[in-house]
C-alpha cells in the first residue's frame, strides 16, 4: 500500500471516528446529565487511535491477498 493511500484513509478514519465519539458524547451527557458537553479530549484520542489502527490492519490484509 503506498503512502498517499495510507494517509487518505488515517484522515477519513479519524475524522469519522472523531465525529461519532464527539455526537456520543453529546448524547450521553445530554440524557444522563442533561447538560450539552462534548469530551472532545476522549473524541480526539479514539480518532488517532482508530485513524492509525484501521489503515495498518487493510495494508497487511492486502498484503495477505497478494501472496
């Protein structure tokens, strides 16, 4: 898998993660607490890490395929 590739999909993964844990967040503390208070902190964490974790795991999937 080149570069370019990897780093397209850590950005759409992070982004993806970081916008659902974010509106999770909401939500959680909006119905258990009734207050509207994102953890950005916890949102920016799971997005790096799903962001590194998720394109590591397709390139050696495809690695996999090709042998």
């Amino acid at each position: 898998m080149k570069a370019g590739k990897i780093i397209t999909e850590f950005i759409i993964v992070f982004i993806l993660a970081f916008v659902v844990s974010a509106i999770v967040s909401l939500l959680w503390n909006l119905i258990a607490h009734g207050s509207t208070i994102v953890d950005w902190g916890s949102s920016l964490r799971l997005g790096i890490i799903l962001g590194i974790i998720a394109p590591w795991i397709i390139s050696r999937g495809s690695k996999k395929e090709q042998e």
